[in-house]
C-alpha cells in the first residue's frame, strides 16, 4: 500500500479538477500528480530510495505538497521540519531521526555542501538537497512497517522520539476522520495551519477527496478572507486564534460565510468567548476537535448544541475512549485506541506494542465524558504547555533556560491565555543570589537562539528556589 498511489487512484476521474490554489497560482490534479512524478526522479537522481528519510523544509505552497507526494511516491519517508525551528532543533531533528537526505527550499537552510535540486514539477520555488552520513541504521522492525512519516515530537514524556506511521495507517486514520468531515470533491478547503505539523490526517485526506486547497497562510488575515470572499470556502480547518480575528474583522460581513458547511476549530481548546463571538456574528456554530499526531484525529463535536460547548464532542466510528484513575468528578487520564495508531517511535525506538497497552494509547491530558458520550478536555500533563496549538515541552526549554551562564536552575509552565491556550513562563533561580537581577533580554535572545520562537518562554520571574520533592525532583 502507498499514499501517493492511492490519491493517484482515487483521483483518477478529477485530472483537470483545481487541487490546490495558492495566491494568483493554481494546479490541477493532473499536473500536481505529474509535477510530484518528476520531483520523484530527480530525488531517485540523487540517490533517494526507499525507507531512506527525507527532510522536508519548505514553507506552506503548492511546492510543499508536491515534494511530500514525491518522496511519498519513492517508498521514502517524509520528516517535515518547519521554517520556525531554529538550527539548532533542526540539527537534533536530522540527528535524532537519522535524515539520510535533507530537501530545502533556497534561503531556509545553509547552502555549503548542498546540491540544487532541479525539476520542472517545481513551480515557484528553488531547492536544494543535501546528502549526510549516516552511521546508524535503523532496527529491523522499521523496514517491516512500510514506513511513510516520522513526524518529530517529544511525546508526553520530553523525550525526543519521532513518531512512526505507515501508508496504512495514514490510510486508516483519513478514512476514519473522514466520519466525521465528510470530505468531497465539491470542497473548497480553506488552509491556515502549518503543513510542517497538519499534513497527515487533514492535507492527505483533501486529497484523497478531490477537494480543492486554498492555502491561506501566506498573507494572513488578507488571503483567507480571500478565500473566503473570492474562493467560496466550504471548510475551514483552523484555530481559536484565527476564528477570534474572523469574528472581530470589520472586512466580513455576517453573510460571508453563508458558503461554509463546517468550520473545525483545533490545535487549542476553544473559549467559549470566541466560539460565542463568531456563532453570534455569522450565525455558524464551531466544530471543536482532537487530534494527537500518534492517534490521528478521533474527536470531531458534530452537534450544533450549544450546550456541548466545550466538549471536544463523541468518539468517531473506529474510536474508543477510557478515563481511567478518575477523581471524584469522573475527570481522569484518557486513554484512546482505534484506527491508524502510530507504529513506532523512532528515536529511541519503541514499537507499536511496546507504546499501546492492550491497544490503549494514553494522551497525556485530563478529561471526563458527560452522560451523552461527550468528551471535555479539562487539564494537561504539567510539563506540557500549549501555545497556539504548538506543544511546549517544559523540560526541552529547561534545559536550554538552564544552559545561561548566570542561571542555576528553571521551572517552566503554562499560564493560561484566553488567545493563544497557554503562555510558557519560566521562574528561574540564580546562580549568584545576591545579583538583584540579569539581563532578561539577553537571556531571552540566548533562548531565541536555541528554540523555535513558540517555546521562548514569554516572562521571566526570580524566585530564590524551586519547590521540589522529597528525593530533588522539581515539583510540577
């Protein structure tokens, strides 16, 4: 089984059909399909082949979609690495994942030691490969699994791991979220996410659909009232963020979305504020959902009551849910298992049965289902923050907070934000105690440095110690 294989297929009747626009550009199916053709010889010209992985670094673009589809294509392995990491992520991510070959688009990425990557299926943008050596192989498990991603994540541990999915569990889990999205080819897909980290479940799926992709991120707010406005959107695949400047512009009126058939909001919870704002403005209810990159997405809130607000909604079909370790108001750990789970970790390596516990994946977040089936997600592991629907890592910043010369030790957490979910902030504790203070900017372009811009904690408070337990761990 391969992705590339089953959108060419599934796509068969739709050649000349629009598959994606991107400002003033536009490709049809066919062309997109050929462009990732020769895209695919000109990797297999460098040497790519497959199970060899390939990162991807590229901004949001037709071009973007196209390489994917290509490697894809090859039986190779796509490891998307977003334009907001920094160097030095990116070089833990290329080590820690074993990248056989790095494909970046001209200016993202230091050139020395790069070949130019020349097709004619690439349309707007240049690029660039770069082979390395690599002096580990992967265990013999990854070539049984007929590998398709590694998506980079810390996981609800901290620890940097790499999450595994094959064709056919990127098969499984697009049909089973499309239960609940109900996909066609007569959708016009308004995109405003990153495709560096919403690519699987969602770009995919599109795809296999024959729906048209309007990328809308490039100029935002300006290119998704576009879409919405010159386009005639009919879904909307997006944050609480992007809804609350929907619902305040004065550039759309109430009647604006009369187009749209659904409007997902993910990545964060969603206010009720906001929710209230843009049901009141444009008479159009929210559809909150849950996505984890290691389940896929088994969370859609299909009903348009308003006292479901909050809830993430039911289980789709091919999903189960268990709270488990409850407290006194039914709130507890949940746990999920179904469709197009991962297969592995890769880095260090863990497979599919080794993760799952009797096929039950344990999400790290808190939540209780109310008496309908409903599904709310009341807290998070302590560690983990998140900030625009990006998962903050309290420990992974930790460390690099703790690497400041003047500061001895950190703890970093999550304040809550009625924007953005969550703001990391870190206490730090100084070396030198009887220093009034540092200089905070210095500090905060150390960080700046060192992370993506998303985990750069947003304050920074002294404090003269850090709370810990009994054996010295700090206490979350």
């Amino acid at each position: 089984m391969n992705v590339f294989q089953a959108i060419k297929q599934e796509t068969k009747n739709f050649s000349g059909k629009t598959a994606v626009i991107e400002g003033d550009n536009r490709i049809s199916y066919g062309k997109l399909l050929s462009s990732a053709e020769e895209i695919a010889s000109a990797l297999k010209g460098k040497g790519v082949m497959p199970f060899h992985r390939v990162g991807l670094l590229c901004g949001d673009s037709i071009d973007y979609i196209a390489a994917s589809l290509a490697v894809l294509s090859l039986s190779a392995v796509v490891v998307p690495i977003s334009q907001g990491q920094t160097e030095t992520e990116i070089a833990s991510i290329l080590d820690r994942i074993a990248v056989n070959f790095l494909v970046f688009e001209k200016g993202s990425y230091e050139n020395e030691g790069a070949q130019a990557l020349q097709s004619k299926g690439f349309h707007q943008k240049e690029f660039f490969i770069r082979e390395r050596e690599i002096t580990e192989e992967p265990c013999e498990e990854y070539y049984k699994i007929n590998p398709a991603f590694i998506r980079f994540s810390s996981g609800t541990t901290g620890i940097s791991k790499g999450v595994v999915l094959s064709h056919e569990s990127i098969i499984e889990r697009t049909d089973a979220a499309d239960k609940g999205l109900k996909i066609t080819s007569g959708d016009n897909i308004l995109w405003v996410l990153s495709m560096s980290f919403h690519f699987v479940v969602t770009i995919l799926l599109f795809l296999r659909r024959a729906s048209t992709i309007i990328i809308c991120n490039n100029t935002f707010p300006e290119s998704l009232i576009e879409g919405i406005t010159r386009h005639k959107g009919t879904f909307i695949y997006a944050s609480p963020f992007h809804y609350n400047l929907l619902a305040r512009t004065d550039l759309l009126s109430p009647e604006s979305l009369k187009s749209v058939r659904l409007a997902v909001s993910t990545a964060i919870k969603l206010p009720d504020a906001v929710a209230d704002e843009f049901s009141s403005k444009f008479n159009l209810e929210l559809t909150e959902a849950y996505g984890i990159i290691e389940v896929g997405l088994p969370f859609i809130k299909l009903s348009s009551d308003k006292n479901k607000r909050g809830s993430v909604g039911k289980a789709l079909p091919g999903y189960e849910v268990a709270i488990f370790n409850k407290d006194a108001a039914g709130a507890g750990e949940i746990f999920l298992r179904g469709k197009g789970m991962l297969d592995a970790y890769f880095s260090p390596w863990q497979n599919r049965k080794s993760i799952l516990k009797d096929g039950w994946f344990k999400t790290g977040d808190m939540g209780i289902i109310d008496e309908d089936g409903f599904l709310t997600i009341v807290g998070r592991d302590k560690d983990v923050i998140n900030f625009t629907g990006m998962k903050v890592f309290a420990q992974e910043v930790e460390a690099v907070v703790n690497q400041y010369p003047l500061v001895k030790e950190s703890l970093v957490y999550g304040v809550e934000h009625p924007q953005y979910g969550q703001l990391p902030i870190a206490k730090i504790v100084l070396k030198d105690k009887t220093a009034n203070n540092i200089d905070i900017n210095d500090l905060r372009r150390f960080c700046y440095e060192r992370l993506a811009s998303y985990k750069v904690p947003k304050d920074f408070e002294y404090v003269d110690h850090l709370p810990k337990t009994t054996s010295g761990k700090i206490k979350r």
